[in-house]
C-alpha cells in the first residue's frame, strides 16, 4: 500500500513539475514575443499602451456593437483599446468612457487597463476598473 502512495505522489509532482514547465514558457513566449512597440506587460495581467488613433469605433452608444474601443497602431501592429459597454454591460470607468469618446484619429493615445491577446488581436481594456485610464493629445 506505502509503494502505491508514493507512486501516486510521484505521478503527482511530476504533473506538477510539467504544467510549471509549460506555464513559464507560455508566459516567457507572450513576454518575449514580437508585441507591439508601445505596448509593455505587467505581470498582474494588466498593460499600458502608447500608439497613434486610426479608428474610433463608437457603435456602442447606438447598440450597433458591444464595445465601443479605439483601434491605435504601434510599431505598424494594431492595439485595441476598449473604453466603453454597450447599455446590457456595465463600465466602471466613466472618465475612461468619456476620453475614449473624445478622441480623434491621428491623436496618440496612452491607456493602461487588463490585457489579452486572442488571436493576433492585442487588447487594453480599461473597462473592469476605475483606475485604468486612457489619455490623449495630438
């Protein structure tokens, strides 16, 4: 019975040691990967970005689409900066809402909130809390 226990511990650490293994190279590969020159990671799961305005998406006023969110290139990568919710979500950061609204194409932009990547998309939302912000001047 003691072999069979000490077997299964054994199994058991080496599960661990593995998933360790291939969390730390994912999170080394997204560190190290090729991310868009403004954009910097931190390890809470959050990001600042710094780029230039092409689009203003501000279909979310009209319910047209979930987010409202400014598109902003770096280093010729796309950054999507979300500030806003359709009226079915809740935003908890009005003065992020209101310097996303206000922004202009052309304008550079600098915002920090919770990062994510799917795909190839890049993200900052500044959405989840009110001390994320977004910036702009030209």
């Amino acid at each position: 019975m003691g072999e069979i226990i000490r077997q299964i511990f054994s199994l058991a650490v080496l599960i661990g040691i593995i998933y360790g293994g291939f969390w730390i190279f994912n999170n080394w590969r997204e560190s190290s990967r090729n991310l868009p020159a403004g954009l910097t990671l931190y390890d809470d799961g959050t990001a600042t970005f710094v780029g230039t305005i092409s689009a203003n998406e501000t279909g979310c006023r009209e319910e047209r689409v979930t987010h409202c969110f400014l598109t902003a290139l770096s280093g010729g990568k796309k950054v999507r900066v979300y500030y806003n919710t359709s009226n079915d979500y809740f935003c908890a950061n009005e003065k992020a809402a209101s310097a996303g609204l206000a922004a202009d194409i052309g304008m550079k932009v600098r915002a920090n909130g919770v990062y994510r990547k799917v795909g190839d998309d890049y993200a900052v939302n500044t959405c989840t809390k009110p001390e994320y912000y977004i910036t702009t001047s030209y």
